[in-house]
C-alpha cells in the first residue's frame, strides 16, 4: 500500500493551461491599468 | 550555472512595481499545481483553462488594485482563488463534483509513463483505475485531502489554507481516508502492486 500510495501524481506534472490562455493573461496585464480616486476604482485596458 | 530563484513575495512585489516579467515567472512556475488542482475538480481542459484564466484575472486585478496582503503566501492564495471559482462553477451547473475516467486521462497516463513496458502499462493504468475507484467510494472531505495531497503533491499547510481547516483537521482527514481505503481493500481483497 505505502508503496502504491507514495507514487506521485500521473496527470499533475504533465498538466498545463493552454499557449493561448498564458498568452491572453500576459496581454492582459500588460494592457490593464487600475486607478483608484476616494473609494472607486477604474479599469482601464489600453489597445 | 547557479540558477537563483527570486521567492514568490519577491516577484509579487516587483509586478506591482511595474515589472510584467515578474507575472510571467509566477506564473510559469505554478501554473501545473494551478491547473492540475482545477483539473483534478473539473476534468475538462476547456473548463479548466477558463478558469485557470479567471483565476490570473483575479489575481492581476488584485495586484494591480494594490489589494493584495497576503505577503509570502502567494500559491494557496491564487489556489483559494480557483477553489473557490471551482465552486462557483459547480454551483452554476448544480453538479457535484465527480471523478471520471475519461479516454483523456488515459493518454496521459500513458504518456508520462514511458518507460514502462507495454505489460507494465497495462498493470499500472488498472492500478491506478482501481485505486480511483476506491478513492471515489471516500466521503467528500477525506477525498479532498488526499486528492490534494496525493496527486497535487500540496503540503498540509496549503491544504488547510485551501479548505479553510485546521492543519490537525487535514492530518485527520488523510488517516481516516487511509483507513478506510485500507479497510476496503482488505475487505474485497483487492491487490494493488504493479
């Protein structure tokens, strides 16, 4: 049992989001700008 | 060549200074836990991906919003994040959360097991349907744990920090979902070896 249990993950270490998805959250930081006046906050995403 | 790895704190803290390679770094080295975590949940890469995206989405917003205060803590808060998106999801379609054996699954579990043979494949990919069955017959919350425990290799400190319990109530979680495997297992005389 110690021994089956002690294996590590089959599908954990191969699992990762899409190209596209890391891509689209790069683009959309660098495209977001958050201003905050008082207690409001703006979002502003540049092209 | 040393490679020098900047803490998570670090590089959250030169994100929000303005520096967009820390995101990519951060992300590059959770985004397996991250999306392992959520696939474990939702066994679907379309759904998981969306919410992996909306977990960052989060995450940036917050970073950027200077909202964030969790210093040196950064992995099981984004994981708090996307459990919680997971939970939103579930509740959205009224399903609750299953394991399922899909023809996906089985292609990686092929693929990350090369150098076994053919024979040794086969014994394996049922070693582990069997012990998914079995895991699948544990109540919710021992499941939990080990699930994250086991196949998200997380340590007890994040998993207490994720389901919001105390490190002991994980510990304890974990030994009863391995008493009771056990007990199954001795019960049906189930044999688990490869």
């Amino acid at each position: 049992m110690a021994k089956t249990y002690s294996k590590k993950s089959l599908f954990s270490q191969v699992m990762k989001p899409s190209k596209e998805t890391i891509s689209f959250l790069l683009g959309y930081s660098q495209a977001l700008t958050i201003i905050k006046i008082e207690n409001k906050s703006f979002e502003i995403i540049s092209n | 060549m040393v490679n020098i790895q900047l803490p998570d704190a670090s590089l959250v803290k030169e994100y929000v200074a303005g520096n967009e390679d820390a995101l990519a770094k951060l992300i590059k080295r959770h985004e397996s836990k991250i999306y392992g975590f959520i696939y474990s949940k939702i066994p679907d890469r379309d759904i998981t991906n969306d919410i992996f995206q909306d977990t960052f989405i989060k995450v940036i917003k917050t970073l950027k919003s200077n909202s964030y205060n969790e210093e040196g803590k950064f992995l099981p808060w984004v994981m708090r994040i996307s459990h919680n998106l997971v939970v939103d999801h579930y509740r959205k379609t009224k399903k609750m959360p299953m394991f399922r054996e899909t023809e996906e699954f089985s292609i990686f579990s092929i693929m990350s097991d090369n150098s076994l043979t053919i024979e040794n494949k086969i014994i394996s990919e049922q070693v582990q349907m069997d012990l998914k069955k079995l895991i699948e017959g544990l109540p919710a919350d021992q499941k939990e744990v080990l699930v994250m425990r086991m196949y998200q290799d997380m340590s007890f400190k994040e998993i207490s920090e994720i389901t919001g319990v105390s490190i002991n109530t994980a510990l304890g979680r974990m030994r009863y979902a391995l008493m009771n495997l056990r007990k199954v297992i001795d019960k049906h005389q189930i044999v688990l070896t490869n």
